[in-house]
C-alpha cells in the first residue's frame, strides 16, 4: 500500500503545531482464547465528522505453526495484504484498511481496529514490527486521518506467550582477581532455569544456584575469554539461551627483562653517548619499514640512562620457539634501554607492565635498529603477576643459542650489531649502502654500530666485519 498526502499548506500547519498523533499497540485478548487485537490510542480528539483514511502495519511471529483469520472490527475494515512473508526466522503479515466510515474518538483511549485468532501457536511471539523488511516493503505503521499523516509510536509492541532468552549486559574485561561486576539479564520472558558459563574453548556449563537469578556475579578463576549466558523456559514452551556476554579475563603482568647491545656494550654495561648528546629521538623510531609499528610512545626528556629505543614484541605459540612466527604475535610496544640492560617504560623507571588475557606458551622478541633481533629460547614464566627474563645470563637464552647472540664479555651474552638495515642479516649490503656513504659522519644513524655518534672505522672494523654472515634466528 503506497503513502499517499494530500493536504493543503495551511491544515499542515495547524497539526503540526498541535503535534496530533495517534499509537498502536498489540494485545491479547481476553477472551476467546487464541485472540491477538490491534488497537489504536488518539492522543487528540476526533469529530464523527473526522475519516481515518488509512491505516498500515505489521504483524510477526516466530512460530510457523502458527495460522491465523482475521476478524472485520466495525468501522475500520482492516485486512491482510497477501500471504504471510517468511524472512529470517519470522513470520510477517501486512495489514491495511479498507474504506472506512468516519468514528468519533477520545483522547488517550484505545479503540480495536483489528483481531485474529490463530490455532496451534501457543508458544508463539506476536510483533508490531518496524525494522529492514518492512521498510522494503513499504510495511511502517501508517496512520491517516482525511489525508493527513497522524502515525504515532508503537506504545505496546508485542504479545509474548513463549520463551524470550532477552538480553545480557556486564563488563567486557575484568583483572584476574577482581570480581565480574553485575551481570544483568533483561527483556526475557519466562523462568530463569539456569545461567551458564563456558571459559575459553571449554564447553558450556551450568553455575549452581542461579535459578530464578536476574542478576549475578562471581570471581573468575582463569585468565582469557569467559562467556556466560543464561536458559530461560515458559511454561512448557520449548527453552532458550539469552545472548552470549563475551568477558575478558586479564592479568597485569610486570616484564622484567634484560638484554644487551653489543655495539654499546663495555666491560660491565652499556654506554649511553646517543643520549648524552641529545641525539635519541623524543617519538620511537621503528614506524617504518620493516617493523611498521604504529605505537605514539614518546618523551619530552630521553630518560638519563637510556641507551636507545627498542621495540618488544610478545608472541604466543602452542610449539617450541621455532614456532613462534611473526603472524602469532599478540602485542608490541616501543620502550629504552638502559645502561645495565634493563629495559624499562618510556618513563625510564618502572618496567613494562602489559595486560594479558592468556600466558600460555609466550615468546618474547627484542628488535633494535642496527642489531640482530633475538627470541627467548624458552616460554616465558610468569610468577605472581611477574616476568623475569634474562636474554643476556647465557648461550642458550636465545633461539639458535652462538648463532642467534654472542658472548661480548665472559658469561654475557648481547644481541649482535652490523644489521644496518635490519634485515635480519648482516651482509655488504650493510657497508656498502650504509656505511660507506655516511662515513666520517656524527648522527643518529643504524650505520653508526658502536652507538657513539660517530660513523667510523671502528663501526666498520670492529663490528661489521667480523658479525658477517651472522643471521636472526627469529622465526619469519
């Protein structure tokens, strides 16, 4: 049925400023059985001399059982507009008028414009609805009082004699530890049977004691992803599951670490020439290939022991190191380095504390700029809350061990310098495309190995050449 508005400028004016409209609402009758009723609620006065001139709605339900006859309610002739219409699950069915005699009608008081029975369907949901298919379909509730547009709300929009799961609502993520919050179900329709809870990949289960409960919450006992719904029947209606509420369940873990750069390592720590010059950057520097980390870690004031920045990747991997690809990586952050190794917040004082949602076989990667990157060789424990890993204690700290680090001091071991371009591998593309042209030269470059300013022939002597044919054991 097309929307037709045929009505002078002056007569808009006057309703418009009188904001004349009139509701709908969907009801069961109370007798006979097996009844719905449509009926309309004025919120205006309307003469006997006043036509409702048209009328438009639709009705669903969910239950393709369900077969209904209408019934003609004087004076309003409203009818179905063809067969029911299945569409995703529901059931729609148009209704418009017919030509109709004029009715005097009161304000705020509902009048029945329309009814069907159904049979079988006892479990059925009736709608008003308004949404995507009956805008397609020309179906949005339309009032018309003698030409003139009066559609008002759907005050009341269904009759539910089944079982509705409704809605759950609560926090998406909680710290282990700390209790959930309220977890709140609404808009069901039925008895609450049970809720249930299922935690990562485990299956559903049901939680003691929560029948009848709108309302719960507990203290999760595992990290990662729980998901809680709940089981709703009415009557003898066959039972539903509300919608799922996805929670995340995180720790905040302290990540004590510890690693060295060769180039800047001496005797017993690290110097730190870059930042007693002014020349580490304020903003992190590994935004460009190929590491394209998009982080905005930066400082007014370089931290006073740092020695460079460097990027810490965490990656997690049901296998061994080897496993541990680039694609398994969970999280990556920009932090310094300090003089003795540690590496600490881009506060230079605390170290990085990440929220985790799981710590199941996690690697951790170290890439600098002009070293070799390297990978904990083994996952990573983690002991209330803290991380402790030492890249630096020993060989086998690193996948690949000798080929993978080196010693740079008796029992030290540091990442190995002369990757200029970080590729992963130290080759003559590394002297001749960046040394060589920036010889002699005192800047914050990846040729400058040594990490003293100075781009010269100690940068090319004493650690290029002697790193060649060194590759990072990180797996690609």
């Amino acid at each position: 049925m097309k929307k037709i508005h045929l009505l002078s400028f002056y007569v808009t004016l006057i309703l418009v400023t009188q904001a004349n409209q009139i509701d709908i609402g969907i009801f069961e009758a109370l007798t006979p059985p097996k009844k719905i009723e449509v009926r309309i609620r004025p919120d205006f006065n309307i003469s006997s001399i006043q036509t409702i001139t048209a009328i438009l709605y639709t009705v669903r339900w969910d239950d393709p059982s369900v077969t209904i006859t209408t019934q003609y309610i004087y004076p309003f002739f409203v009818t179905p507009q063809g067969a029911p219409v299945l569409n995703n699950g529901y059931y729609y069915q148009v209704f418009a008028s017919l030509p109709m005699n004029a009715v005097a009608m009161n304000a705020n008081q509902e009048y029945l414009i329309s009814s069907f029975t159904y049979t079988n369907g006892t479990c059925a949901n009736f709608e008003v609805i308004e949404n995507e298919w009956t805008l397609l379909h020309n179906g949005d509730v339309y009032l018309e009082l003698i030409g003139l547009e009066v559609t008002g709300i759907i005050y009341r929009s269904d009759v539910l004699l089944g079982s509705i799961g409704g809605n759950l609502t609560g926090n998406d993520t909680v710290y282990l530890g700390n209790s959930t919050g309220t977890m709140t179900l609404s808009n069901y329709n039925g008895s609450i049977v049970t809720w249930q809870r299922k935690v990562n990949e485990g299956s559903w289960e049901n939680i003691p004691g929560t029948t009848g409960i709108a309302f719960y919450s507990e203290i999760p006992s595992a990290l990662g992803d729980c998901y809680y719904r709940a089981y709703i029947q009415k009557g003898t209606c066959p039972t539903v599951y509300s919608d799922i509420l996805h929670l995340a369940v995180v720790a905040e873990i302290n990540m004590n670490l510890k690693v060295f750069l060769e180039g800047a390592f001496q005797d017993t720590e690290m110097l730190n020439k870059l930042r007693e010059l002014g020349l580490i950057p304020s903003s992190q520097p590994y935004s460009n290939p190929p590491w394209n980390y998009n982080g905005t870690e930066s400082v007014i004031d370089i931290p006073a022991n740092a020695v460079d920045w460097v990027l810490i990747e965490l990656r997690e991997s049901e296998g061994d190191a080897s496993t541990a690809t680039s694609d398994k990586s969970i999280q990556r952050w920009a932090a310094f380095l300090m003089k003795d190794g540690s590496i600490k917040d881009i506060n230079g004082v605390q170290n990085l504390n990440v929220v985790l949602s799981s710590h199941d076989n996690l690697y951790i990667v170290v890439f600098h700029r002009n070293h070799l990157q390297v990978i904990s060789a083994i996952p990573l424990s983690i002991v209330n809350g803290i991380c402790f890993y030492n890249f630096s204690s020993g060989e086998n700290q690193v996948l690949g061990g000798n080929l993978g680090h080196k010693e740079i001091a008796p029992g030290i071991w540091g990442m190995i310098a002369g990757d200029a371009n970080s590729d992963g591998n130290i080759g003559i593309e590394d002297k001749q495309v960046y040394w060589n042209p920036n010889a002699g030269f005192k800047v914050y470059l990846t040729s400058d190995f040594s990490m003293d300013s100075q781009i010269n022939n100690k940068d090319k002597s004493d650690l290029w050449y002697p790193n060649q044919g060194f590759n990072s054991q990180v797996p690609d």
